[in-house]
C-alpha cells in the first residue's frame, strides 16, 4: 500500500468501520473520519469545504441511509434523496479538490430484478428494477455511474464495489428498518429470552440470498484500493447462496431457539434470487473467509457483546 491520506465516508456505519478496522493497521496510511454530527454528507458546502481543508489523496465512500424490505418500501423518497445527495456531494467533492483515486460503494440492489443469475457486471440497467427498493437502487446507480462518467471525462480514478448481503459487528439491528439477517437474530434472540413458542418469519422462505461478513468485503476494498487499473465496478460476493427458509432456520439454530416458525405469506418477499458473479474479483486472488455458518456465529456473539456493552446500533439508517 502506497503512504496515502484516506477518507473512510460513514465510518460508524457497520461497514465503515469494518473498514477503519482493516485500513488502520496498515503502515503509510492516515485514515480521516467525521462522524455525521461534525459533517452532513448531504450538505454540499460542507463536503466541499472538508475536502479542501482536508485534502486527502483516497476515499472510500460507504455512508448511506440503508434499510430492508419494509424501510426500503415505507421511505423510498429519503431512501433516494439522501443516499442520492451523498453520492453527488462526495464524488464532485473529491474531483474538485484532487482526491487521486475513490471508491463507491453500491449494492447488489443495483441489478435488475430477473437479472440472470449469477449477476454479472454487465446486466446493470438491462431491465426493470425490485419495485420495493427502488429509490435507493436508483440512488446507488446514479452514484455508480457518476463516479464512472468522472473517470471517463476527467481521467479521475474513480471506480465502484458492489457488494452483496452484509452483516457483522455493528449491524443494524432496528425492530423494523433492518437488514433481514440482524433482523432475525434480533427476533430470536428476544423469542428466546421470552420463551416465545412461536416467531414470524416474512415471505414464502424460497427467495435464495447470497450473505457476505463485512470483514470480508473490508479485504476486498483494501485489494480493490491496490489495483492500478480496475473496473469502473465490480461485484464483491461470497458465491454461495441460501433460500430465506435455510437462513431462519440456521439463525434459530445459532441462537439457540426451539419453538416454531411460522411463514406470513402476506409479506414481500422481494426478488426470487440475488446471487452475485463474483469471477472478477476472483480472479484478482480474493476469496472470502467466513462460511456461513461461521460468520452468523460470530455475528450472534458481536450481537451479544454489543448489548452488553449497551452499543447495539437500533437506529434508523447507517
């Protein structure tokens, strides 16, 4: 790693502090952060005036508001608005005060519903979206696109990572808004201390998702941040995928609850398969190291550590 002065945009979010995590160990490099209280993404003055002041050579953009099924569906104005605004402001920012080289970091939302499964790169904006998360699909494509339009006309390095399901130390785990793995371990984590005989699970359990510890992504954005000429983006998964049924019941298990499950089939279950190809990134010698199985036990034990510690993130957005 080349001596650089890196900017690590939404590092309390969980995955920005994955990133703190694997950057700050690493010899020649100064990691800046600003927690949102000190600097509002969504403020253009105020990310220009950081920038200037600041003048770091790299960014790493991962704030955003982010959400499941029910925030993306509930909220899809703030869901674009918001992680529209925080795109625009930090890629302009970073051209007009010659940050060298920016990674953006998108979703696997990105891709078209009945996009082939694995998705590759090249299926962005080959068909209609997920109708329930649109606008912040919507957002993050404009953001991809932006950051590759910069580079195509200024010659910036300035490029994008998709990655897939997230989940980890510093999850999110509010009671509605989050993410459907912390969401379920919350679920059974209090249906075990209730003694809940039974616990609801949304959908039909047949949709199949692919999950990914962000320790892992926080590798592959330190290899990503290494490459001299890499793709305007590229899709960052584990290659392997569950059905949500598989998922429930390895959560329960995880957890250590025994009482029923029990389907509502009135809920979304968004899109059928999202599994990510995962061959480029491959290709460059990344591989994941948690398994499933692992990474769920250890995204139980942060859970637990957290509640302790009276840190578990239960609020709105990242």
């Amino acid at each position: 790693m080349r001596m650089m002065k890196l900017f690590i945009a939404g590092h309390n979010g969980m995955v920005g502090a994955a990133l703190v995590r694997r950057f700050q160990g690493l010899e020649g490099v100064e990691i800046i952060t600003r927690s949102r209280r000190e600097l509002d993404l969504t403020d253009q003055r105020a990310v220009s005036a950081f920038y200037a002041e600041q003048k770091p050579d790299a960014a790493i953009i991962a704030a955003g508001k982010v959400g499941g099924i029910h925030a993306n569906n509930t909220y899809p104005a703030e869901f674009l608005h918001q992680n529209l605004a925080i795109a625009m402001n930090c890629i302009d920012g970073a051209y007009r005060a010659g940050v060298k080289r920016l990674l953006y970091l998108g979703s696997s939302c990105i891709y078209p519903k009945h996009a082939p499964q694995p998705m590759p790169e090249s299926c962005l904006l080959t068909s209609e979206l997920e109708p329930t998360n649109e606008g912040y699909a919507i957002a993050k494509i404009t953001g991809i696109k932006l950051a590759q339009y910069y580079r195509r006309q200024y010659g910036t390095l300035f490029y994008s990572a998709m990655p897939t399901n997230l989940y980890g130390p510093g999850d999110q785990y509010h009671p509605e808004n989050s993410h459907v793995l912390p969401a379920l371990i919350r679920r059974f984590h209090l249906a075990k201390l209730t003694n809940d005989p039974t616990v609801i699970a949304w959908g039909s359990g047949t949709p199949r998702r692919e999950f990914m510890h962000v320790d892992d992504l926080a590798d592959a954005c330190e290899l990503l941040m290494q490459q001299d000429v890499p793709p305007d983006w590229i899709n960052v998964g584990s290659g392997s995928e569950v059905t949500i049924k598989e998922l429930v019941e390895l959560v329960a298990a995880t957890v250590g609850y025994s009482g029923q499950i029990v389907w509502d089939a009135s809920k979304p279950d968004g899109a059928p398969r999202k599994l990510m190809d995962s061959a480029k990134l491959a290709a460059l010698g990344w591989r994941p190291r948690y398994d499933l199985k692992a990474g769920v036990r250890h995204a139980y034990e942060c859970f637990l550590a957290e509640m302790d510690a009276h840190t578990l993130r239960e609020g709105h957005s990242v």
